[in-house]
C-alpha cells in the first residue's frame, strides 16, 4: 500500500472510530504468519516493546526497520540500534500509522512470539480493533460502491461472523482468531476502504445477529442463483436459522446462471488427478442441483459428491454445487446456479433488495430467518 495512503487511512480511523468509542469495542487477533524463522519490520517512529514487562526496547525517530530472528524459546532483535542482543520470549510492535510487516501493511498492533504449533519458529499477529478491521473487510467482500443498505447488511454480517468465530478460537484457546488466509482479504480491503464503507461501518457500530441469545454464524455468498440452500444441505448439519430462502434479487449477477462444458477425456484427466476416477471417465449425469451426481468410470456406475467435484474442477470454474450435468457427443455439458455455497446472505441479493428501497435490517432478517440485531456496545 501506498505510504500516503496509509497515513491518510490512519487519520480517518482515528477521527470516525474514537467518535463512537463510548463502550470498549472488541480486539480482535488476526494470524498474519506461522512458522518463520525472520520477520522483517518497518513503520514510522517503530516501537518495540518486551512483550511481557512493556519496557521498551527499540524506539526510532523517524523511520525505522528491524528483524526479528526466531530463536528457541524466543526471538532475538537485529538491525535496530540500540537494541539488547539476548533472547525476548515476545515482543509488541507498533508505529505511528501502520506497522509493516515484510510486504504487508498493518493497523494496529502487531505481536511476535514462539508458534506454539511450530518449536523454534515465530507466531505474528495484529491486534487490531473489531471495528477498524471491518472498514478493510466489508469492501473487499462487497463492492464498495453498491447501495449503503447492502454494505450495512455487509458490515453486521461480518462483524457477527468475526465474534462467533473469536468467541469459538478462545473457547478453544488458540492463539489468534481469525487464520492468515482471511487476512489476504483485508489488505486488498484497506485499499477499498472507501467513504460508504465507513459509513456503513459507523452506522451499523457494534451491532450484531443472535439467534436464541447466542451469535449467528453469519455465513454469506456471492450469488444464490434464485434460492439460497439449508446449511443442512450444504454441509451436512442444521442450523436453525440457515434455511431455504427465496431471492430473485440476484438476477443481475453474472453468475445467476452459467454455464460450463468439457469434453470427456479433458474432465476425465482433471478428475483423475483428483483422486477421484477408477480407470478412464465415460460419463457424468444429474437431473437437477437437488438430486444425485452420477459419474461412471472404469469401475462402473457411482454417486459423486458434488463438493468433490468442485474442488477438482476450482472454485471459481464450477461455481457452485448447485448445477445438473449431461454427457452427449463426446462431451460434458454442465448448467449450474450461483456463485458460492447458497448459505445465508446472498450479496447480489442484498444489493438488489436495497435498490428496491429495503433497510439492512429487512435483508438480514430475509436470510437469516428468526434473528434479532442487538449492539454489543
Ligand atoms: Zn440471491
């Protein structure tokens, strides 16, 4: 990210988020890395302090960089003058704006110490406020310059998601709350982080889906392609609020219906090295995206998983598992609906609803069904 940019983001955050702040909001803890051996870091007016007794240890005027090397039982800090030459167990870092680490560029704070998962290797961390992570999040995960109904719907989604799942990883007493595969996403987000995104963020503050007192497990997808499914149906477990929901708002979506075709030997090839063939492919067939997928091969006729099948062919080239699929002349032909799982929010049905004039409000409780909107603070 650009350096001005980060200077000028930082401001915005500062001034839109500590107008609010009459409750303690949540921290949440994002795994940024595992398993290095050196993290490289660089910020204006970088801080480094002893994680355990907060002395500081590493303080530059201006800008400055430092490395920190794993080491067992902790790490040793190098590059940074001034800096003790003995082993830390863990060290806090912090900037003026925005911390970076190696290519990436934090808000926050950011924690280095042993990985409990990999001896002799460093964990990183940002800590980071629930709210100001959601400003990265909600535009990368929906377009910032839909209707602001839809990004509110966006916000509470998320930030619902972020709780439930920093609720289960404590529970679990793991390190962090949210994996590095996540993370990705809120760096391309800090580059969209856009006026409406703020104000739905500052608008929806705190404000969360429970169902029965407990956070809702706020699952959402692209396109449900005319209904979304049951979590029963998707991953094999109910979850009460997570039904069948109609929604012709995703209309528009490039992804409503589609279409994708292989020629048989082509399909059998990529399915073979998925693991997933006995000899050579002959033919694939479903009726319908309810019912069964029936593939035959050098072993005969069989049923197929159709998330197996998905995840052989790609995410983004099947896009869902809700499609049929016909063998003829030679090649496979596959019709499908949507773009994504089908559980819960459909976001190009968000969008469509809040052009029809709906409050975020209404497009939550349409898919999730018999939830309540509460503020955590
Ligand atoms: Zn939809």
């Amino acid at each position: 990210m650009r350096r001005g940019l980060v200077s000028a983001l930082a401001t915005i955050l500062a001034s839109c988020l500590a107008s609010g702040a009459a409750r303690a909001e949540e921290e949440l803890r994002i795994a940024l890395a595992s398993g290095q051996s050196t993290v490289e870091l660089a910020g204006e007016g970088l801080a480094i302090y002893d994680g355990d007794v907060g002395d500081a240890l590493v303080r530059a005027k201006g800008r400055g960089t430092a490395r920190l090397v794993a080491k067992q039982d902790g790490l040793q800090i190098q590059g940074a003058p001034g800096a003790p030459s003995g082993t830390i167990r863990h060290v806090i870092v912090e900037a003026t704006d925005a911390v970076a680490v190696g290519k990436g560029v934090y808000f926050g704070r950011v924690e280095v110490g042993p990985d409990p998962e990999r001896r002799g290797q460093l964990l990183v961390v940002n800590r980071l406020p629930l709210e100001t992570y959601l400003l990265g999040i909600v535009g990368s995960e929906m377009n910032p310059s839909w209707p602001l109904e839809a990004l509110k719907a966006q916000a509470v989604a998320a930030r619902t998601y972020a709780m439930q799942r920093r609720a289960m990883m404590r529970a679990a007493n793991r390190p962090y709350d949210l994996a590095s595969s996540v993370i990705s996403q809120v760096y391309k987000g800090a580059e969209r982080i856009r006026p409406a995104v703020i104000q739905a963020v500052k608008e929806t503050r705190g404000e969360v889906m429970s169902h029965h007192h407990e956070l809702v497990e706020a699952l959402f997808h692209s396109t449900c392609g005319g209904h979304t499914v049951t979590a029963q149906q998707a991953f094999g477990s109910p979850v009460p609020y997570l039904q069948r929901q109609t929604c012709e708002w995703c209309r528009p979506s490039g992804r409503y219906r589609w279409s994708l075709s292989y020629t048989v030997p082509e399909l059998s090839r990529r399915l073979s090295k998925a693991g997933l063939l006995k000899g050579t492919l002959r033919a694939v067939e479903r009726t319908g995206p309810d019912d069964a997928l029936r593939i035959q091969d050098g072993g005969g006729r069989r049923t197929l998983d159709p998330r197996q099948l998905r995840r052989a062919l790609g995410f983004s080239t099947l896009f869902s598992e809700r499609f049929s699929a016909h063998t003829k002349s030679g090649r496979v032909a596959f019709q499908g609906l949507g773009f994504g799982h089908g559980v819960g929010m459909c976001q190009w049905g968000a969008r469509g609803q809040a052009l029809e004039g709906r409050t975020y409000r209404q497009i939550l409780e349409h898919y999730y069904r018999g939830i309540e909107l509460k503020h955590m603070y």
